[in-house]
C-alpha cells in the first residue's frame, strides 16, 4: 500500500519582481524584524530594497550578519529579541535565520537540539514567524525543514530538523537570483537524489521529473524554479549518497557544499546505476551527459580542497552514519564508497 507525507513553506510566493512585496507580506507578523544577511558588500547592498520596503511598511529592523557556513556559534550570536526572522541570502543564510527564529522560541542551547553530536531534543515551540528570501539557485532551503549548522570543535556538519521549522513564506523572486555553476550542481543533485531515493513518493517524482526539465532548459527563472522544486522533493523524499558524504566533507575540510556535490555525483550515479538503480536511466534522457557538464563548467576534484587519501577511513566512517546516506536507493558497500571517493578524488 501506497502513503506519504508531503509538508512545506505554508505560502511560496514565485515571480519576478515578488521581493516589492516583502513589506506587505511581513507587516501582519510584527513590527520588529531580525533580517539575516551575508557579510559582501555586494549583500549588503542587494538587501537594502528590502529594508527600505520593512521601513515603509512600518517594519522596524535590526541586521545580522553571516559570513561563510554557519555553525553553532553564529547561531547563539543571531538570537536577538524581535518578532519575526527574515533571511535574505544563499543557502548558509536561510538556514542561519531558520535556525535562529527557531532557537528564539525553544530555550537552551543549540547543541541540545541538534543531531549526530546533540541530544536531537525536538523543538516543542513554534518558531518566530520565518520569511525565507532566497538569491542563490541553489539549496532550496526556502522550502525545507532543518538547518545545516557546522561545529569545527566537531569537524562536522548537523542539522537542527523539524516540521516546525518550514518557513511561514517562501519568496522567490528569479531577479534575485544569482545562478553559480556550483549552485546549480547542487539543485540538480537534490532534484536526482530525491528522484531515486528510496523515499521517492508520486508528488516528488513529479516535482522532481518538471525541475530537471527546467534545470536543463536553464536560464535564472528556471533555475530558481529547479532550486525551488528540489528543496520541496529533498524535504520529503530525502537525499543519497552525494550528501551523505558531502556533509561530513564539508565538515572536515574549508570546502563549498555545491562543488563537493557536483564533484561526487558522476562516481554516485555510476555506482547506483551498476547496482541496479533504473531510474538513473531516466535522469540521464532528462539531463544528459552529466559527467560532462561537471567537467566544462568546471567542478574540481575532491583534493583541490585538500582532502588527503589517508583521510578515507574517517571520512567513509562519517558518511556511513551520516542520515542522508540512509536514503540512497540501494545500500552501498565499503567498497562502492570507497570507489565513489577515489573517481571524484
């Protein structure tokens, strides 16, 4: 018998020229804004329409600033007082003002709720209202339920996950959207795993079969609608093999998330398709050559990031345990990931 569950953002707004309407939308939930940023000039500056749009609204704000991944540290320095969170920024920012509108309403601290290093204690309070303003097309974290959070004490990467944390609005507005080579191999990792996952369910086949055929036409409105698309599927099918490595990857070494999943993903396909994944066979007549695409845009390998090969004990260890790997289509042996890690080495 046939059952899933399928949650998101309770509203995604999507079109050009949307972030006009950010005072609007955020008036009903308060008068007082935490607005999570980036740290670039050119973040500080992109934001500023935004502010000025809580300003004529009878927004008041305060910013706070994310340079890099964000851990644990900067989420303790993000919970000021106020009454609503909006983030405006890639990846790292989304989850910084997820995890921090989160934590405003739940006490203690965060390494109490976090997984794999925490107590994993679920959140037992709604988290301040959360506007999620994406501009990178990349993780869709607009849509999804946990923030990725770092501990360098660690050398890891958690996630901090529940239902509760769905943003209240997704605003997605492809004028804003920057569309790295990086960032794309990251929507369509998500869109991939998710469609082979052994979680796959009919809604996120469809989402995930339209935000390949969009990822592939390319150009910024697509790629923000795949971006989109793969956060919706990866929050309710889950993730693979990819992401169970490039987390604990991320973790160990000073390396972007997007490069390590575009990186691993052609050894990933290869070895799940040999142990009898058919629907690789599909992703490929969506996308094509997809080893190709790694090479010309272009990815670089593993150890440009200096990962040493003395370091593939610890690493297969972490990616065995990691959650995302629980979901891959078909169990990989020691020695398909010990493949998987020499090929994008």
């Amino acid at each position: 018998m046939m059952g899933f569950e399928f949650a998101t953002a309770t509203r995604i707004l999507f079109g050009a020229g949307k972030m006009r309407e950010i005072g609007r939308l955020a008036k009903p939930f308060g008068s007082r804004a935490l607005v999570v940023i980036g740290q670039s000039a050119a973040a500080v500056q992109r934001v500023e329409p935004v502010l000025a749009a809580l300003t004529a609204a009878g927004v008041d704000y305060a910013t706070f600033s994310v340079g890099g991944e964000p851990t644990l540290d900067t989420v303790r320095a993000g919970r000021k007082p106020c009454e609503l969170v909006i983030a405006f920024g890639g990846g790292s920012v989304l989850d910084t003002g997820k995890a921090i509108a989160a934590l405003l309403t739940n006490p203690g601290d965060p390494l109490e709720y976090v997984e794999v290093i925490g107590q994993g204690r679920p959140l037992t309070h709604p988290p301040v209202p959360f506007i999620a303003i994406p501009t990178t097309a990349g993780t869709g974290s607009e849509v999804t339920r946990n923030a990725v959070l770092g501990s360098p004490e660690h050398k890891v990467k958690v996630s901090l996950r529940s239902p509760l944390m769905l943003p209240r609005i997704a605003l997605v507005d492809p004028d804003l959207v920057h569309a790295a080579p990086a960032c794309r191999l990251d929507a369509l990792t998500q869109l991939i795993e998710a469609f082979v996952s052994a979680k796959a369910n009919p809604l996120t086949d469809a989402i995930c079969r339209e935000g390949m055929q969009r990822w592939r036409v390319g150009g910024n409105e697509n790629w923000a609608l795949a971006a989109l698309f793969s956060g919706l599927a990866l929050a309710n099918a889950g993730l693979g093999a990819v992401h169970g490595f490039a987390g604990p990857l991320g973790g160990m070494y000073n390396a972007p998330h997007g490069a390590l999943c575009a990186a691993l993903l052609p050894a990933v396909l290869d070895v799940n398709e040999r142990r009898g994944v058919t629907r690789i066979r599909e992703v490929r007549a969506i996308i094509g050559d997809i080893p190709a695409l790694v090479r010309d845009l272009p990815i670089p390998p593993l150890r440009t990031y200096g990962i040493r090969r003395e370091d593939f004990p610890v690493i297969l260890a972490n990616a065995k345990r990691a959650s995302s790997m629980q979901a891959n289509p078909v169990v990989l042996t020691d020695a398909d990931l010990r493949e998987i890690l020499d090929r994008a080495w």
